[in-house]
C-alpha cells in the first residue's frame, strides 16, 4: 500500500518558478485557459501557490510540478514535487 492510497488522491500541478526569495519556499504560478461563458474565447487565468521547498533547490524560470499536502504554514499547503525543466541561462 502506497502513501497515495492511505492518505487520498493528491493533486499534482505543473506550473513555473516566479519566487524563491524566502527560505525554503518557492512562489509558483500556474496558468491555465478558461473558456469565455458568452464569447467562447479562451482567456488566460493564472493562480499563485507557495510551496515547500526543502533544499532551495529550485529557481526562477524553472518549470516545477508540486503536489498538495498538509498545511505547513498560514498560506503553505503544497510541496515541491520534482523539478521538471531547468531555467535556461
């Protein structure tokens, strides 16, 4: 039995690097296309996660997937999972 299977389905979210001036925590924006309700036009929203980090290994720009988890803080409930791309130079 896994740690997925004892404690849920957590979700996973792929998103981009736009902070890391705090210890042990990243900021990650995730973009994602809504369709508009009248005009059927996709528009871009965006949501900001703060995310745990423990080795202050990840950069800005880098391309990250983060998975939900306990709250660790005030506004801190999800945990850097793996870093998927790198920021180019």
């Amino acid at each position: 039995m896994s740690v997925e299977n004892k404690r849920g389905r957590r979700r996973k979210i792929v998103g981009m690097v736009v902070g890391n001036k705090m210890r042990n925590t990243i900021v990650v924006e995730v973009v994602r296309l809504v369709k508009h309700s009248k005009y059927g036009k996709y528009i871009k929203r965006s949501s900001i996660y703060k995310s745990h980090d423990q080795n202050n290994e990840a950069k800005v720009g880098d391309k990250v997937e983060i998975i939900e988890a306990r709250p660790l803080s005030k506004t801190k409930s999800t945990r850097l999972l793996r870093i998927i791309e790198k920021a180019k130079p």
